[in-house]
C-alpha cells in the first residue's frame, strides 16, 4: 500500500513550503536572481539544502515561483485599483499609476528583481507572461475611457502595451539608484503625466 500523508504532515510541508517561498523572496529582494543560491535560500529559510529540493527540484523552479508570487501580488493590486479603485476611467488610471509605482519604490529590490534584474531563463518567460496580465487591465480601463467619451479613440491594446513598456522602464533606473523624497515624487508625478499623455486624456485644470 502506498504511504499517503496524513492532513496534520500535509499541513507541516505546505507551511515548511510557504515559509520557503517567504525567505526565498527576501533573499532575492535583497540580493537579486543571480546571488540568490539554493545555498543562500536554504540559510535563510534555516533548512537545510536537501529540504529545498525537497520542496523544489531546481534553482529556477523556486525562482519562478517566487516570482510568480510576488507579480501576481502586484498584477492583482493594480487589476483592483484600476477596476475598483474609484472615479472615471481617467481618474483610475491615475491612480493605477500611482499605486504600482509607489509600491516598486517602497520595496525597490524586489521590485527590480521582477522588472530587469537578470534571472533564471524561466524567469524571463514568466515576465512575458505577466507583461500580458498587466496590459490586459491597462486596455480594460482604456476601453472604458473611449466608451466614456474621456479618452481619444484608438487601439486599448497598443495603448496598453505602450504603458506597459514604458512605465517599467521609467522605474529601472530609479529602482536599481532609488530616489529619494522630492525626487522621488517627481518621478511619480512625471510618470503618470506620461501615462495619460499616451492614453490622450485631456491635461488637468
């Protein structure tokens, strides 16, 4: 008869496994992909390396995981801001902005590490994959806008991959040399003019 795992030892792996992820997403936020060992992971998480493989059969498995963890946190905040977030299309545009780029700039290691920071090759897929989610909230709100009258018509989908493109290359550098107080608002500021420059809302009076 084959050993099945009773619910009290599944629940030992699944948080042993959890408690992995969290320290392996430290390490990386402070470290980047390249310096983050299956070594470094194992010490921080304090286990040993045989218990990560345990969990994970590669270094780039724990990598994708880790990151599509912390992307799919964040895709998931703007996805509400930009569909719940209050006010017009245009308004929550805004405010989409805002949010994605004051969060990078408050976890700015990470954040670098999930935008430009080289990775395991299947890390690189996964960016693909998550680029693809953030454009899709981009051009639901875009949509939105034209049907509103706020917003010139043209394509949601370039517009958005346009935003997308741009809005994280904007944050590279400042991520990778962060800015600080005034400067950083700036940058905050500047973005999201530029954002709604490319979408064509009408400038604020």
């Amino acid at each position: 008869m084959a050993y099945r795992k009773t619910p009290a030892v599944q629940d030992r792996l699944a948080a042993a496994r959890e408690h992995l992820v969290a320290r392996a997403t430290a390490v990386v936020a402070d470290v980047g992909w390249a310096n983050a060992s299956v070594t470094a992971v194992a010490a921080a998480a304090g286990m040993s390396v045989g218990t990560v493989y345990q969990h994970f059969p590669s270094k780039g498995a724990l990598a994708v995981e880790v990151f599509r963890r912390a992307s799919g946190r964040e895709a998931e905040v703007l996805g509400e801001v930009l569909r719940d977030g209050g006010g017009d299309p245009v308004r929550r545009l805004t405010l989409g902005v805002t949010v994605f780029a004051r969060r990078a700039m408050e976890n700015r290691g990470l954040a670098h590490a999930l935008l430009a920071a080289p990775a395991e090759p299947a890390v690189g897929v996964e960016r693909l994959v998550f680029r693809r989610r953030y454009r899709a909230v981009f051009a639901e709100v875009i949509r939105e806008g034209i049907a509103a009258g706020l917003l010139p018509a043209q394509d949601p989908e370039v517009t958005a991959a346009a935003l997308t493109g741009a809005i994280g290359e904007v944050l590279v550098d400042p991520l990778a040399a962060p800015a600080e107080g005034a400067a950083a608002d700036h940058l905050v500021t500047e973005l999201v003019a530029m954002s709604l420059r490319c979408a064509g809302a009408a400038p604020a009076v």
